[in-house]
C-alpha cells in the first residue's frame, strides 16, 4: 500500500513541477520590474526544486522507474539554471533557454545509465540530440554568433539535424568494429522495463 501511495504522489509531484515551469516560464516572458512578482518567481523555482529533489528520492527509494528518476533530476537542474542565470547573471528566458535542453541532454544519459547499467541506444540517440541542440542553439542565444533566430530555425536547424544524423551514422560503424561500446538493446525501447513493472504491478492488483 505505501509504495502504492508513492506511486501515485509521484504523479502528483510532477503536475505540480510542469505547473511551477510554466509559472516560471511566464513571469519570465512578461519580465515584471516588482519586487513582488521577483518573490513570487523565486519561490516557484525554490519549490521545483523540492519538488524535484523529493520525485528523485521517491525514484531512487520506491519506484526505480527511468522516468520518474529522470524528470526528479530534471526539475533540479532546471530549478538550479533559473536561480542562477535570474540572480547571479539577469539572463532573459530567451537567452538561456537552451540550457535547459543542455541539461536534458546530460541528465537522460544519467538517468538511463542509473537504470540499465550500461550504454544503451535507447537513450543515447535522444542524450545526444537534446544535448547538440541546447549547445547549437546557445551559440546564437547569447550572441555568440550574430544571427537572428529566424535564420537559425529555419537554414541552421536542418543543418544540425543533418549533422546529428551524421554523427549517429560514424557512432554506428564504430561500434559495429567495437562491440563494447554500446550494449545492444535487447527490449523493444528504453520504457520497456517500466510498461513491464507496470503490467506486473497491475496484475499484483
């Protein structure tokens, strides 16, 4: 039954963190000058961090799950790039944002590390693109290359997806010369083993 009760405040854990983003997200679009709104936006990111700090520990301790262990890190991180890049650096969201998929990048290859074990394709080919695009993106947000986002969306994105795609491509002839690289996937996806803990939880019931 407790680890039943776990299950299920863990969902209620992450609505209230997509809540706390998005709270988070608008105050930053609407760049209030207040002290107030200030306030009230540094207590949405002091309160997905808790939120991300307990879904990480419920993950670890009870439910093991890929995906609860990765939005708990997720939730943390994100809360730790607000709260620096809103106190310490005054970065609009528009210019940090790709941190965030930096951080996505990294933090799904944690997480799926922790689950398996072991290098896996299931989540390495996402790791690699959320990571990619957060840094090919921060080039142009913060100005390190003067081109609108215009241009990048539309001439530059495709050539990073291009780009991506050619990566995977060398990775894949390389590990068919080095076999220890990677461990070939033996489910059919990397949420495979959470549809199976939750058929057997279900048929527990």
């Amino acid at each position: 039954m407790d680890t039943e009760k776990n299950i299920k405040s863990i969902y209620v854990l992450l609505v209230f963190g997509i809540l706390f983003a998005f709270g988070c997200a608008a105050i930053a679009l609407v760049q209030p000058v207040s002290t107030s709104a200030n306030i009230l936006n540094i207590i949405f990111i002091v309160a997905q961090a808790g939120i991300g700090l307990a879904t990480l520990l419920i993950a670890k301790k009870v439910t093991k799950k890929f995906f609860h262990f990765f939005m708990g890190l997720l939730y943390l991180s994100w809360s730790l790039i607000y709260l620096i890049t809103y106190i310490f650096f005054s970065f609009a969201l528009h210019e940090m944002w790709p941190l965030l998929g930096v951080s996505a990048g990294l933090l799904w290859f944690v997480a799926g590390k922790w689950k398996y074990k072991v290098l896996k394709f299931g989540y390495l080919i996402p790791s690699i693109t959320l990571f990619g695009m957060g840094c090919w993106y921060s080039f142009f947000s913060f100005g390190l290359i003067k081109l609108s986002f215009r241009t990048v969306a539309i001439t530059l994105g495709p050539l990073f997806m291009l780009l991506i795609a050619v990566f995977l491509i060398c990775f894949f002839f390389l590990q068919q010369k080095h076999k220890e690289l990677v461990f070939s996937d033996e489910e059919t996806g990397v949420f495979a083993d959470e549809e199976a803990s939750f058929k057997a939880d279900e048929d527990d019931e």
